[in-house]
C-alpha cells in the first residue's frame, strides 16, 4: 500500500509512458496496439493527480465520473473500490478508456496540465476497468426490484448500451434492437480491433444480458417495426440508432471499383471480420497505395487498417494541418508512428480511373490556410494552378456522415432540424412523449463518450419518466 | 436462428428455401428484400422475398448458387437453420391499381417479379408475364404466374416457349398497345435491353437493382447507383428505381468489383478447401 505523498512529491512524478506494441511491428498485426498500464505504472501515475476540491476533470467528462475519486483508490492500490467507483458512474469503462479524447475532456481540464504533462486518466480508466474485467472481483449490485415498465431501446451502439445498463439497474423491463447481427454499433464495425478489441465489447455485452436487459438483433425499427408500432408496447423509448449515411465528396469518379465510404470499408473488415484472413468470408479489396480522405477518428482507423491489410503506402489526404484534424492526438502519433504518409494541405479534385473504371489516382488541389472560418479553424484555399496527381488504387472517403432516414421517415411525428437529425428537449425528450434520442441520430458525427453520455442522461430522464 | 422448413430445386442453380421468419411474412410486400447470413462468419447477402405465407410464418427465398456464399445457403436442408435475416429492407414496389402491366423475368429475377404480378393480379390489373431462361429447365414461376395473367415464355433454344430473348416478346406485348406499366426484374444486361426498349414507347419501366451490399440499412453506402446522373442507395432509396434513368454501365460495372475473390473463393470451393477465402 502507498504512502500518502505531499503534493510537492505528487509534482516530481512525471507522465508515465503507456507500453505499446512496437510499431513497426503492429503495423502487420491486428492486435491492441496499447498494452495497458502494469500495477506499478498505475500506481506511479495515480500518485501524480493532486487530489483537487474543486476537480475540473469531473466537469470536462461527459459522463461526470468521480476521477479525483477512482484515482485516489488506484493510488491506495485499492483496485477494487476504485473498480466499484468508476463503474458507478460509467457504464463501459473498457471503452471509454481506449476511445475517448481525453485530451479535450478530463485530461484537457487536469490542472496538472497547466504546468507540464496532465494525469493519464485515460490510462489509469483502462487500467481500471480491464483489472475489473480480468478479475470479475467486482460484487455485482444486488437485483433491482423490478418495476414492471418496459422500455425499448432502439441501436446497440455506445448511447445504447450505455442507457440500457441504466435503466436495468433502476429494475425496468430493457429490450435492445440492433440492426445488425451483432451488437456493438460502431464498437464492432467501426472502431478496429487494434484500438478496441471485440472481445472488450463482447464481455460489456455480456455484463448488459446478465443484469437482464434483452438484445434482439436484425431488427430494423423504420422497417421491422416503426416507433408507433413500439409504442404500443413500451411505456418509454429511447432511439440511438446512429449517425447513417456515408457522405461522399461529390467528385467525377466517385463511383469507380475501389472507393469506398469507411463506413464500408472499416465493416468489411471490422464486423464481417475480413481482418482474420483466414475465418472471413467478405471480400475486402486489398489495395497497394491507399488514400483515405479525412482527418478524423475514423479516417485514422481506416488508414491503419489499410496499412495493417498490407498496403505499402497508405496515405491521409487533409485539406488542412495536422493541428486541425479532429482525431485524437494519439491516434495521429500512432499512425505516423506506423509509417501513415501524411498528405496536408491536400484537397481532391477528382478520382481518377483506368479504362476498365479501376481507381488509379486522386486529381487534388494544394491548399493553403487563410482566415479562420466560423468553426475557429483556419479556413483552407486553393493554391492557384497546384494541381497534382496523386497515385493510388484505393479511395477510402472518411468525411463524415449524415442522418439515416430509415427511422424517422416512418414516424413523421419526430421532429427533426433541417439536416435530418431527431430533435430534444432538455430532457432528451423528442416532439413524441415518452419517446426519447441520443448518440449521433441527435448529434450529427459525433464521439463514442458523447454517445454515452447522452444514453446516461436519457435514462435519468426515462426514469423519472416512468415514475411520474 | 431461422428453421428451414422447405426446399426445393427450381433449375439447375436455383433453390427455393422457405424459412421461418414470423415478423417479417407478416408485413412484408412486393419488391422488398431481406439480408441473410447463413451461418457464424458467412458474409451477408441481399435476397427478395419471393413469397410469403403469414399464417405459416414462413418467407420464401429463391437463390442462385452462383458464388461461395450462395452455394453455402442452398446446402442447408430441411430442419437446419439460418442464422440471421433481417428485413423486411427496401422499398415495396409501386403498384398500379388498374390497367395493364406487363411483367418481365429474367433467370433467377422471375422470382423477384412473380410478388409483383401476384399483387397486381389481385388488384385487378391485367398482368402479360414475359419470363425467360437458357432452356426448358431454366426457367421458374411458370405455373405461378399463369394464376396471375397470360404467360409468354422464352428460351435461348427454343426448348420450351418461343424461341429468343425477352426483349422480342416484350417488344410484341407493347407494339400490340394498351401497356401501362412494365416491371424487368433480371441480370442488368436483360433490364438494360428492357429499358431501351421501352423507351420509345414511353411507358414507365421499373427495374429492381441488385448491387453489393453490405448492411442494408444505408450505412455502408457500398449500394450506390446511379439514377438520373443522382448517386442513390439501393438498400434504402430503392431497390426499384425508373429504368430509364439507372446508369446501368456503373451498375454491372461495379458488380465486378469482387469477380477475381469470388472466382477464387469459388475455385477453393470446388478444390473441396472452403477455407480459403481470399
């Protein structure tokens, strides 16, 4: 067990360093690419917070977790009661731990950070909940009493889950529909295995079915069953039924053998599980030289899995700077440290195709940054007369998606904003009562933990609903 | 898990499965479709619903052993399962509630166009099925179709029917006047050719499109087609779109993107190594 250590003893820990797989190495495998913090490292770096009253951290989560709390416990080397607090307040741990961008949330609030490097509450959450998940030494909370309300929750995904876990702890009748065949949402088949391993998901999944929440999987609701038809048999609903249609960039060769949206791509190889060569039975095109088009999440986790599949040159084509890009900044490190080529400053014309409509390269304009635009960011322009070729067999297209109608076209009493997303109240509460919404069907793109935490608050919200 | 209850051969490489699938032979209608995974690890394919029976809560799949996948799902027999089937996906057909329609099948999409004709048929629109195949054996939903209109049937041999394509009966049906609408359900270079050739009659030509597709809910966007110089999602803007707008170059063009892993696949196949998939 620690000693209690001064906070001048605090400051003079430095960041510990998560131990990863080396990266030229990873860049053949699909394996995590973090190993995850040993219980010595844990300690170290749980010795670093400074233990604030007024902790910042809390209010940079979009799930409020108690950090200063689970990470005094893991300082104390009490896993177990840090295990109890964090799962307490967030329902996938394993998940957020791996996914989340803390340098924008907790670790961007740590007060650490000011002055040098902020806690590593990312790592230490991971830590946590994979030490929870390996040892099962969690007591799990006695059976609710049940309350006989029965509430569907329509999309298996991060929002999902994470309300489903809730509302079954409040002792509600919880029944998911997932679309897929399999739950998971985005866990499964967009995030790759390198980042978030699907036994991880799996094991959540499992926690979920034995507190007693249902999962139905191929259930498309907007087609299987609409909203009214469910209404009928739920006393509330909550639709978290994702972010939908990919958007493409609207170029000449858009539609040419070998581009793809990532949303395709990554569920080629992530869901139907074209990265065990082997099991899988769906085809992914294995291309030589990659583009992928975006500077997000997601196009980061297309461009690794491109290089992982054996691409000798997988690139990231970015209108603008490595500062701008929207990706967590460990997954841009990762990359580059995978040999990722970075095109900046790159924006495509038109995709190019040989006679037989195979992609052969990418017609892209030189950009450079102008005045900031509204968003804040530096505003991207043309270079004049910079246009350039650049060679490639493999388009993967990562700029975004928009709202999928197959819902809300039938059930056109949902109020919906101009761009299609499902419209709240306050409460998460859509124009239907008892109807509720959350994750990306709401947002637009949004991330895994803001998914979740509007899953957490719905289900606040549900259940003082239900007990009106 | 979706039981087998039925099977049938309907050509040489064609089999009917009809399955248990309770919500979905409740709701569905013509023209919609549904995305089967035969088993843990088998890829996820579109199928039409050829039929269904609501009491018996069972649909009808009719499937062409083509590839890997395919001959896996006809290899299941009676009493084995299905372990997934979502739907029903996709647009149900625009139905004409009188008049004339003429309904055209090519191969395997005979199945796809029989739904059709069945409802028309109910409504009272007179239906001409056009239905063609390589020969006798070839072809399927004969006697089904005759309960729904005049049958004409066409072979490459001749050896059943009349002797030539689709499009030379097809052509007869609309010359002779009065057709209202036309349904072409079958491998893209039959729609294509039905397509131009109803053109300058100008009546309205609906085609079924069968593109790769992964999850059927619009999210992986592998579906897209082009309708009218437009990119539309088959899997949720279709899959029956207007014949005379579909770009049907791209469509048979970016079928082909698999062709050299599904020859492989299906090679592997017939070595007896199913385990090697790519």
């Amino acid at each position: 067990m620690a000693t209690q250590l001064s906070p001048k003893e605090r400051m003079q820990i430095s960041r510990q360093t998560m131990p990863e797989q080396d990266a030229t190495v990873r860049s053949g495998n699909f394996k995590e690419v973090n190993l995850g913090f040993s219980e010595q490292l844990a300690l170290l770096e749980a010795q670093r917070c400074l233990q604030c009253k007024q902790a910042k951290c809390i209010q940079g989560c979009p799930v409020m977790t108690d950090i200063p709390k689970f990470v005094g416990l893991v300082a104390q080397g009490d896993f177990a009661g840090a295990a109890k607090s964090l799962l307490g307040d967030n329902a996938l741990p394993c998940i957020s731990g791996r996914v989340c961008p803390q340098e924008e949330q907790c670790e961007g609030s740590c007060i650490r950070g000011l002055k040098g490097q902020p806690v590593a509450i990312g790592y230490l959450e991971r830590f946590v909940a994979d030490w929870a998940r390996n040892c099962g030494a969690v007591a799990a909370d006695e059976a609710p009493a049940p309350t006989g309300k029965k509430v569907a929750i329509v999309g298996a995904g991060p929002a999902g889950l994470t309300a489903a876990g809730e509302l079954a702890k409040k002792g509600h009748d919880v029944t998911l529909y997932e679309a897929l065949h399999k739950p998971g949402g985005v866990l499964v088949y967009g995030i790759p295995e390198f980042r978030l391993p699907k036994a991880i998901v799996a094991a959540e999944v499992e926690r979920l079915t034995q507190a007693g929440v249902k999962i139905e999987c191929n259930v498309v609701i907007g087609r299987t069953y609409t909203i009214p038809e469910l209404q009928e048999q739920f006393d509330a609903i909550f639709i978290a039924n994702g972010a939908g249609l990919p958007q493409f960039m609207n170029v000449p060769g858009e539609n040419f053998k070998g581009v793809y949206a990532a949303n395709e791509y990554l569920t080629r190889v992530n869901l139907m599980e074209a990265y065990r060569k082997e099991e899988g039975s769906t085809p992914v095109l294995i291309g030589k030289k990659v583009a992928v088009v975006g500077g997000g999440n997601v196009a980061m986790d297309a461009v690794r899995t491109a290089k992982r599949l054996g691409a000798e040159q997988a690139m990231i084509v970015y209108r603008r700077t490595k500062e701008e890009m929207p990706a967590r900044v460990e997954e841009v490190h990762h990359a580059a440290a995978e040999g990722v080529d970075f095109q900046l400053l790159v924006a495509p014309l038109e995709v190019i195709g040989d006679e037989k409509r195979w992609v052969t390269g990418l017609k892209c304009n030189r950009m450079e940054l102008g005045e900031p635009d509204a968003s804040g960011r530096r505003r991207p322009q043309v270079v004049p007369g910079s246009e350039f070729v650049l060679e490639c067999d493999t388009v993967v297209v990562a700029i975004g998606t928009k709202a999928n109608p197959l819902l809300t076209a039938t059930c056109p009493e949902l109020k919906l904003n101009k761009w299609g997303n499902i419209e709240i109240d306050e409460n998460g509460m859509t124009s239907l009562p008892g109807v509720f919404a959350g994750g990306d069907i709401v947002r637009g793109a949004a991330t895994v933990i803001l998914a979740m935490g509007d899953g957490k608050r719905a289900a606040a919200a549900i259940n003082g609903y239900l007990n009106q | 898990m979706h039981p087998i209850l039925a099977k049938k051969q309907l050509s040489p490489n064609v089999t009917r499965l009809d399955v248990q699938a309770t919500r979905i032979a409740e709701i569905k209608k013509p023209g919609q479709f549904v995305i089967v995974r035969a088993a843990e690890g088998a890829e996820r394919i579109p199928l039409t619903i050829a039929d269904a029976d609501p009491q018996a809560g069972t649909i009808s799949l009719v499937i062409q052993a083509v590839g890997k996948s395919t001959k896996e799902l006809v290899a299941l027999e009676v009493g084995e399962a299905i372990r997934d089937v979502s739907g029903p996906l996709g647009h149900p057909t625009e139905l004409i509630e009188k008049g004339k329609a003429l309904c055209i099948g090519g191969g395997v999409g005979t199945a796809v166009v029989h739904p059709i004709a069945k409802a028309l048929a109910a409504h009272g629109v007179q239906v001409v099925s056009v239905i063609g195949g390589r020969s006798k054996e070839w072809v399927i939903f004969e006697e089904e179709l005759q309960k729904c209109g005049e049958v004409i049937v066409c072979t490459d041999d001749g050896s059943h029917g009349r002797k030539g394509f689709v499009t030379d009966a097809a052509k007869e049906v609309l010359e002779k006047g009065g057709v209202d609408i036309v349904y072409a359900v079958g491998p893209v270079p039959m729609m294509r050719a039905v397509a131009n050739l109803t053109r300058p009659f100008g009546v309205h030509t609906i085609v079924s499109l069968n593109p790769v597709m992964v999850d059927g809910t619009g999210m992986c966007g592998g579906c897209r087609v082009d309708v009218g110089g437009e990119t539309k999602f088959a899997c949720v803007d279709g899959p029956e779109f207007d014949g005379h707008l579909v770009d049907f170059e791209l469509l048979w063009d970016r079928l082909g993107t698999y062709r050299e892993f599904e020859q492989r696949a299906a090679s592997a196949c017939a070595d007896g190594d199913c385990r090697i998939r790519k």
